[in-house]
C-alpha cells in the first residue's frame, strides 16, 4: 500500500559544536513532535558546523533539490535565523516555496504559511525586504554621486594607458586628506590612440585584432589583443575629451552625470561610476548605461569627442550585422577544441559552395593562425566532420577497451583505502572532542564546588578556556574532514555513473539527431580535445589521456 501523508522537511543548523544553545538533535526533535501533531511523514537535513551567513550549505542545498524535485511538502525549523540571518535570502527562500506550494514553520516564532496569518507575514517581509533593496540601490547611487563629484579613481584594475596615484588635498575643514587619480603613461596612452585610428580606418574589430596580431603588438598585460578587449577599449568613456558634445551625447543616451555642463570644457576625461557588474572569479560584465554615474575625472582626456562618438556609432552598426559563422550552432566541438600547437581556440570556417551539391564544407581553423595569417601558428585545418567522426569514434570505442576501463577502476580502488583513512580520522576527531566535552563537564562541576576559592576558580576558568579553544580547533579539523570524505564519496559515484553512461553512448548518438544535445553530452564527458597537425588528444573526465 503506498504511503500518502505528506512529507516534512525537517532542517536543523548549528554553527558550532558545543553546548550553548539548541543543538541540533533538540531541533530535530521539535520539529519531529511537531510532524506527528499533523499526521506528516519526515525526511532531516542537517548543517552543523555552517555558519548562518551564508545558504552555500550542504544540507540546505540538497533540501533545496529535495523540494525542486516535489519530494517534500512542508519545511519546519526551529527559528528563522536557522535559515538565513539574512533576510534577502529569507525571502528568495519563501519565494522558492511558495512557487513549489511548499509550506513552512518556524517552530518559535509561530510563522505557518499553512495559516492565513502566516502568509500575510511572509508578504509583510518580503515588502520589507523589498524596501531594504530599494533604499540601498538609492544610497548606493547618491554616494556614487558624491563621489563622482570628486572625480577621484576607485580602484580595481586601470585603464590601458593610465595608473593610480594617490594625492593629497586639504578639505573646507582644513582636514589633510588623501584620493586616488589617474595618472598617464604615455607609451600606453599611444597605443590607445592607433587601436581608434585603426578602427576607424579598417572599420572592424576583426581587423584590428588582426592587424595587432600580425605586427605583435600586444596589452599592457603582454598578451595578444583580441575583439572583445579592443571593444572595451574603444568604448571607454575614460578616453574621450569631455567637451559640450560629449555632455549632450551621455544625456541622450539617458546616463546620469554628476556635475553641470559649464564643467565639460574639453580638457578633462571623464570616470564611468557604477559601470562593472563585478562577479568573483569571472569577468565583469556592463551595467546598462541607466545605471551609470559619469564625471569630469582629474585626468587629460586624449580622444576628440567627434571621434570618440564616431567610433560608438560604428561598433553598434557592426553589433547589428555582425555574421555569425564562426559559432555555428552545427560545430559539435565548439567550446571544447584547442590548437595543441599554439593552445589557441579553435574556431569554424565555411569553404566556397560545392557547385553539385550547393553545400559548403566547414573547416576547423587555429584562431591564433587565421588572424596572423599563419606567422603565429601554422597547424594544419581539418574538415569539421572528418574531425567530429573521429571524436565520436574514439568515445564509443571506451566501453570496448578492457585495459581502459580497468585503469579506471584500479584508480577507484586506491581511492577507496583514502577515503577509509578519512572515515578513521573522522571518527578520531569525534573521540577526541568527546573526550575535551569530558573535561569540561568535569571542570565545570569543580567550579560550582569551587566558586568561593577564587584562584582555584581562576585555574579553573583558564583550562576550560585552553580546552575550548583545543575543542574549536578539532571541530575545524572534523568539518574539512567530513567535506573532504563527501568529496571523495561523490567522485565514486560519478566515476560509477560515468561507466554506465559509456555503455550507453552508442544508442545515444544513434539515436538523437539533435547537435546541440550531442555537443552538450561530449562537454560533459570531456575536459579538453586538442588538434596538432593530423594528431588528436582527447582527455575524458575521470580517466587518462586518449590518443
């Protein structure tokens, strides 16, 4: 008989290993009596050790999979806090419920969205929460502002041609302050100046990329200049000369400048606020120019503003026409394909039409040697299903190589006595802060008895502090150990899943016609494919190099 009652999500977080405070267990507990008041099944998720800082948790994030997946059908915790202390990711958490119809219970603060009054004050938070945005997003944009004013540099990373150098100034106060400026480097500063000229003469970004290329002309960084840096470049506002026609041409583009028109005399450049969306670990992506904040800078502009418009105008006609061939959507290796000469991406090039067919071949061409014209790189191209079959014919040949296979599985094997070892350790750091608990309880019950000595009490004192911190230390030790061994655990499943997976490749292919899904399975099977002159190097996830 299949069970109906509806499940529970029962989740409980501590911060810390110790004594103060709800444990988890006791959470666990309330939130069991709680179920069994209303006929619910349950199902625990536990973070212990996490912080409340953040939802980047373990159990957090699988009860997240859990009610994306309609496993669960209600979400009890002991107070809101064991969530989130922040009440942005509160209410995206209600958000997400709410669009699963999952309800949730805050079991001490009597908060039950299976209430009406319940759902009205999840509504009163997220309009809290709301407002919090909206002031924020406003004092954001009036420091900003103020800022602007100054026309002082903010950090980060500089402009080609520029550095920062820190002045000093005196404020209407008489207080002796300090600020960052733009300073030039005139080499750079030339440099600059030829990628506009270029542009405006060759009139693409293609052609300058090729044109630096082939006379190796290179980034402050040393590194070769490709579209999208001379993109960044040439529509960066730091460079033009901040005149009258500059002024009205940023407030009909609907940005906001800091300061009067009287100030845009054609000597200064100009510093973009709020510009970047900066995102940790990946490149910074453009705001929409309504959220920007412009001001005359204290450094000398170098680009006329006649130019520096004409320039806009033309990177957005490109934008509109620009073809697209290099990134058909019928390259199956596009993302994943590198030059094994000069590790350059490769990249899709169509021959002429084939008079009998009407159909062109597409080719697989070094990025690096089409743009230099073969000086920078001379790897042979290769037709596209030529190398495509090739690819597709060494990956179904796995599950047929025997010794392949049993490589694989002899890494499986020593990974099995690590992740042993950690078990072992795991279970020596949970002793080991028993044992320190031990010792606490114990001191704390001869500092009852021995309140009314006070340096005995001191002593005492001093070693349940020396424990507690020896104590802190193993929990530290015991959390990166059980990441650790989870990390291992998974890597055996994948490795499990990724032989089932083989085995079924051959049907898959011969049965999907779609590109783009065998593009993505091949992605997700390979780390890397790499083309040197006839010779084809493939390394799959989880196994050794393929020749």
């Amino acid at each position: 008989m299949t069970n109906k009652n509806p499940i529970a999500g029962i989740y409980a977080r501590k911060s810390l290993f110790t004594g103060k405070g709800e444990s988890v267990q006791n959470q666990i507990s309330m939130g069991m009596e709680y179920a069994r008041s209303k006929n619910w099944d349950t199902q625990v998720y536990t973070d212990e050790g996490y912080s409340g800082s953040s939802t980047d948790r373990p159990g957090f994030r699988q009860m997240l999979l859990d009610i994306e997946s309609g496993k669960i059908q209600h979400v009890i915790f002991y107070r809101l806090d064991r969530i989130s202390r922040r009440i942005l990711d509160l209410c995206e958490f209600i958000e997400q419920l709410d669009g699963k119809n999952v309800g949730f219970i805050s079991l001490t603060e009597n908060f039950d969205t299976n209430t009406p009054l319940g759902r009205a004050m999840v509504h009163i938070a997220a309009t809290f929460a709301q407002l919090e945005r909206e002031m924020l997003a406003q004092r954001v944009k009036d420091n900003m502002i103020q800022l602007a004013k100054t026309g002082r540099w903010l950090g980060g990373v500089t402009p080609t041609g520029y550095k920062s150098k820190r002045i000093e100034y005196i404020t209407e106060d008489l207080k002796k302050k300090s600020m960052y400026v733009l300073q030039p480097i005139p080499k750079e500063l030339e440099l600059v100046r030829l990628l506009y000229d270029k542009y405006l003469e060759l009139r693409s970004l293609y052609g300058v990329e090729k044109y630096c290329m082939v006379r190796n002309i290179q980034s402050k960084n040393k590194k070769d200049f490709h579209k999208m840096t001379v993109r960044a470049i040439l529509s960066n506002p730091v460079y033009i000369k901040a005149d009258q026609r500059a002024y009205h041409y940023f407030q009909a583009h609907g940005i906001q400048i800091a300061g009067p028109i009287e100030e845009f005399n054609g000597k200064k450049g100009i510093l973009a606020y709020n510009k970047n969306i900066e995102k940790k670990g990946k490149s910074n992506q453009l705001r929409d120019p309504s959220h920007w904040v412009l001001a005359i800078g204290n450094h000398q502009g170098i680009i006329d503003s006649d130019k520096w418009i004409e320039v806009q105008a033309l990177l957005q006609q490109n934008k509109v026409k620009a073809p697209r061939t290099g990134t058909s959507a019928a390259a199956l290796l596009s993302g994943i394909l590198r030059c094994g000469k000069c590790g350059s991406f490769i990249k899709v090039k169509y021959g002429q039409k084939k008079n009998a067919t009407g159909k062109r071949l597409s080719y697989y061409v070094c990025h690096n040697k089409e743009i230099s014209t073969s000086t920078r790189c001379d790897n042979t191209n290769v037709r596209t299903d030529l190398l495509e079959g090739l690819v597709e014919d060494t990956l179904l040949d796995i599950p047929s190589r025997q010794d392949y296979i049993l490589s694989a599985l002899q890494k499986q094997e020593s990974g099995k006595g690590s992740l042993q070892e950690k078990h072992h350790k795991i279970n020596e750091l949970k002793a080991r802060i028993n044992e320190i608990e031990k010792k606490i309880n114990n001191l704390l019950d001869q500092l009852e008895d021995e309140e009314k000595a006070s340096r005995t009490a001191r002593h005492i004192k001093k070693r349940i502090h020396d424990l507690e911190k020896d104590m802190e230390a193993a929990e530290k030790k015991l959390i990166s150990a059980v990441k650790s061994s989870a990390d291992i655990h998974t890597d055996h499943v994948n490795l499990g899943l990724f032989r089932h997976a083989l085995t079924d490749l051959s049907v898959l292919y011969h049965q999907s016609e779609d590109i783009a899904l065998k593009r993505n399975f091949i992605a997700s099977l390979v780390n890397s494919i790499r083309w040197h002159d006839g010779k084809i190097d493939i390394n799959v996830i989880g196994f050794k190099k393929l020749e």
